[in-house]
C-alpha cells in the first residue's frame, strides 16, 4: 500500500500527542527524532517523487506498452 501525505499527517497527530503526554523519556526522545523524520522536507520530498512516480506507472498501464515506430530500424541493419 503507497505511502500517501495525508496518510503521514494523521498518523503524526497521534504521535504529537503521546510524545507531550509520555513519561517514559526514552520513548519522548524517539518519537521525537520519528516527528523529525516525517516533518523533514527530505521525507516530504521523498512523498512527492514517490507519487509521481505511483501516478506515472499508473498512465505508462493504461496507455500500454510503447510502440516502436515502422521507421525506427535495428542498430547495425544500415545498408
């Protein structure tokens, strides 16, 4: 299943709010290098190419595969 930006930002709220309730300071100190991750612009860059390229694969099945064209001729065959 594609990871989606909405998806990220409801899964953090979740998080948000256990990071400023939880006394156990090792699990604060990891859910706030994972909030870091996920609010980077790098991850959501990462989102960006990620669904373009999900939409791109997506166009390439249902145009088919490409034709190659009558006049196009195999490497070598020049006469």
């Amino acid at each position: 299943m594609p990871l989606r930006r909405q998806d990220t930002q409801k899964a953090l709220q979740p998080m948000e709010e256990c990071r400023s309730v939880a006394g156990d300071e090792r699990f604060r100190v990891r859910a706030e290098k994972l909030l870091t991750i996920f609010q980077s612009d790098l991850f959501q860059a990462l989102l960006d190419i990620q669904g373009f390229y999900e939409l791109t694969v997506r166009e390439n099945q249902l145009s088919g595969p490409p034709s190659i064209s009558a006049k196009t001729s195999p490497p070598g065959s020049e006469c």
